[in-house]
C-alpha cells in the first residue's frame, strides 16, 4: 500500500485521520512522522474520534503515552519526541501496548525505528508552503524500507 492524499485544511486533516480511525483494525500500529506544526495532533485527534473516544487528545509528550480506552478499541497515542534513547521505550513497557488489544499511534516514530514492528502502517504529513499555508501531502504506506529510506536518509 502506498497511498498518498491532500488536505487544504486542518478540517480535511482530521476527517482524513477519522477515516483511518474507523477503518483500524484491534493489534494495529501506526508511525506518524512529520515536522513541527503540520497537523500531526489535528491527524490523531481524527483518528480518535473514528474510534469513537469522546475525551480530548493532546499530545502526551512529557507522559510519552497516553491511552484512551472510551471508543471500539483502546487508543494509545504515544509521543516521543523527548526520547533520547530507545531503551526508554522498555521502562514504560511499550511492547505491551504494541502487541495488545488496541491501536498504536506513535508521532516521531523515527526516533525509535528500531523497535517499530514490520506490520506498522506508516503515515508521513508534510506541508508545502507554495501550494498554501493550510495545504498537506499526507502518505500512508506499509512498505518499512522504502520509508526508512525516506523519512531517515539510510
């Protein structure tokens, strides 16, 4: 799978996120990767509200994790932007969250590539100024090399 959209709005963004969210399916993990600013938390918040949780998301980057467990399938919205070692990852017992019952989604999965499981579906948003402030080129893909490749440069 190899997928890419356009949104012109944080509205479109987040209906783009919702319709992930209620097609996800128990056991899933999703990586979202983009820069500072481009609706990364606007994508999750759609995500959580197409799993029916009704509480608000915020991005957890100080508690690394956040788990909601209000909607079809528990909700857990990791953020680890503030890792500075991906054996930080063990002391808050991730494998539990990623091999249980819920979905996973992780904004700066980059920064812990190497305990990102196979089966991740990978979401990169970027923005591009020329085409608007409010424009975003969203890809979803489940290929791990080719976005390795591309999001890290390795």
């Amino acid at each position: 799978m190899n997928r890419q959209y356009e949104t012109f709005s944080a509205e479109e963004t987040y209906a783009l996120g919702r319709t992930l969210g209620q097609s996800a399916r128990e056991g899933q993990i999703y990586t979202l990767c983009g820069d500072l600013g481009v609706g990364k938390t606007v994508f999750t918040q759609g995500v959580a509200d197409g799993l029916g949780i009704a509480e608000p998301v915020n991005s957890p980057t100080f508690t690394i994790v956040q788990p909601y467990e209000g909607g079809r399938l528990p909700f857990y919205h990791f953020d680890v932007y503030r890792i500075a070692d991906v054996e930080e990852m063990d002391e808050i017992g991730y494998e539990d969250y990623f091999y249980g019952q819920g979905i996973c989604l992780i904004e700066w999965a980059n920064r812990i590539w190497e305990i990102i499981p196979d089966s991740a579906i990978h979401v990169l948003i970027e923005k591009d100024l020329q085409r608007g402030l409010d424009y975003r080129k969203i890809t979803v893909r489940d290929d791990w090399e080719g976005w390795h490749n591309e999001v890290i440069g390795d």
